[in-house]
C-alpha cells in the first residue's frame, strides 16, 4: 500500500518535471525550491534510479524519469478527480480546479466573472493558466481547457460558452498611409505581415479566408515578424509595423478609436466561439460543474459574453 509521503514524492516529482524547473513547480506547490529538491531526491534514492537532469539554468527529464511521468501523470489526475468528487457530497462544491485558456478568453470571458465566482463559491480554488498555445489538458493535468470551438479535440466533451468569433485584418493608419489599402486577400502577398507562431509544434498561424458561401482558403503571408504572444503582434500593428489578424474582440477597442483601420472585412466569416472543454474520460465535478453554471448564467444576463466592438 501506497504510503502518504510517497505520494506526496510522486506529486512533487510530476510537478517538477512538467514544469522543468524546481522553482516554478515550487510556486505550484506552495513550498520552497530548496525542500522540493529534497523530496525529488529522497524518491531518486527510494527507486534506485535517475529522474531528473539537473543544471543550475535547466531541469530535463531522463529517460526512467519519463517513462514514470506518463504513468504518474494520469494517476494523479485520476486520485485528484476522486477527491474533488467527494465534495460534491458536501453542501457547497469544494476542492482545486485548473483551468487552461487563452488569453482573450481569459481576459473578456473568465476576468468579468471572477469576483463573483470566488464570492459565491469560497472554498472552490480556481487556478487559471493563461497561455494561447494548443495545450494537452489531460498530460498538463488539468481539469479542463478553453479554445475556439474548431480547435477543441473531438474526443473531448465541449461546452459553448460564447457567441460565434470573428477575425479581423488590421493595419494601423501610418503603415497604410505608405501602401494600398488590400482589396482581396491575395494583396497582402504584397505587404509586411506580423504572424503567430504556435509554441507546441513551432507552426505559423493560417490566415483563412472565406467569402459568404465560397469555399475557405488560406494565404501564405509575407511575415518579416513573427512571435507567439497576441498582445505583442496588437503593440507591433500599432507601431505601423505591418499587417495583423487576430480576433476582432482583441482589436474591437483600437479599431473603434481609430488607432487601427480594419481591412477585408467582407472576408472573414465567423467562427465557432470559445468552448470550455474536459476529457470525456473523467465526470465532471462538481466545482466544474458550478463554473459552468456560473458562466453560462453571467452569459444570459448580459448582451453576450464577448464585447462586440
């Protein structure tokens, strides 16, 4: 039988070793670097065997280490799970709950509702990571994800949580005020572009366009910037760097201001809207549930979820 601290050994190794970094997994955990380090290398000792490659700038996975990471993992997961299911017993939803999501999700969909979230719900701790790049949920441990519906994995649950997105091409006055404004999506071959670049395999995002009923395409785009941060290619579009396309809700504020002009509108057409989702291999708990719940209330009491600029 399993003894508590050696649980507590294989968290605490997991965390680590997702995080590559002894600080950051300590941060997690809410213990110091140092004691973490002692715990990873008590269970080393136990098991006979190396797990983690250690620098003083970097923490790699060894080969033994990875082969206990992908078991560990999902049993953690699964422990966690029925931990948090038992407050669903109690009379308020109880327990942790981690949640991976964009950056604009987080910013217009989740931020709103926060406060009132944490009030009718106290002992429900809600840990939100913020980072647009695809995420797997299940390896990272988390309870659930938010993504634009059409990037939502299909054998996952989803859930609707906002009306449909949009994107808008958007170029800010200065940078147009030296070029032609673009009449179809293949005039921006001709212009200087700023691209995102997916952090999980490396890949540029598509510019995909579609006019009414006419089929999709996507334009391979001149990209002299390309980064993996939306709020960056926003400072760089304002700066008169280039071209950028992002989703209009993002661009809603400095577009309305006239801070930046919006282009080929006629050609970007709606698309599913941000889904919460979780694995169709676990319940959904009840602290899930309740954020559900919450959100989907605070989306029928307001004009929509998202702004529409």
């Amino acid at each position: 039988m399993m003894r508590g601290t050696e649980f507590a050994e294989l968290r605490a190794f997991a965390a680590v070793a997702e995080a590559r970094s002894f600080r950051k997994a300590a941060a997690v955990l809410g213990v110091s670097p140092s004691a973490l380090s002692h715990v990873v290398r008590a269970l080393e000792d136990r098991l006979g065997a190396k797990l983690l490659h250690r620098t003083t700038r970097s923490v790699a996975v060894t080969e033994a280490g990875a082969a206990l990471l992908v078991r560990v993992t999902a049993a953690i997961a699964d422990l966690e799970a029925a931990v948090t299911a038992v407050g669903a017993f109690s009379e308020r939803p109880r327990g942790r709950l981690r949640i991976n999501l964009p950056r604009l999700a987080a910013d217009v969909v989740f931020a709103p509702h926060l406060p009132r979230f944490s009030e009718l719900y106290p002992e429900i701790a809600l840990d939100l990571v913020v980072e647009d790049s695809l995420t797997d949920i299940v390896a990272g441990g988390f309870d659930a994800g938010v993504r634009p519906g059409e990037r939502v994995q299909g054998d996952m649950i989803a859930i609707r949580l906002t009306p449909d997105l949009r994107g808008a091409v958007v170029a800010s006055p200065e940078y147009l005020a030296k070029r032609q404004i673009p009449e179809t999506p293949d005039d921006l071959r001709q212009h200087r572009c700023i691209n995102y670049r997916w952090a999980h395999n490396g890949s540029t995002y598509r510019w995909r366009f579609q006019r009414q009923s006419e089929d999709a395409f996507e334009v391979p785009v001149e990209a002299p910037l390309t980064v993996n941060d939306t709020n960056l290619i926003v400072a760089a579009a304002l700066g008169g760097a280039g071209v950028a396309y992002l989703l209009e809700d993002v661009l809603a504020e400095h577009i309305a201001a006239g801070r930046l002009v919006r282009m080929l509108d006629g050609w970007c057409q709606p698309t599913p809207g941000f889904h919460l989702y979780y694995s169709g291999r676990r319940h959904m708990s009840a602290p899930l549930r309740a954020l559900i719940d919450h959100l989907r209330h605070a989306a029928v009491n307001t004009t929509a979820v998202l702004p529409r600029g």
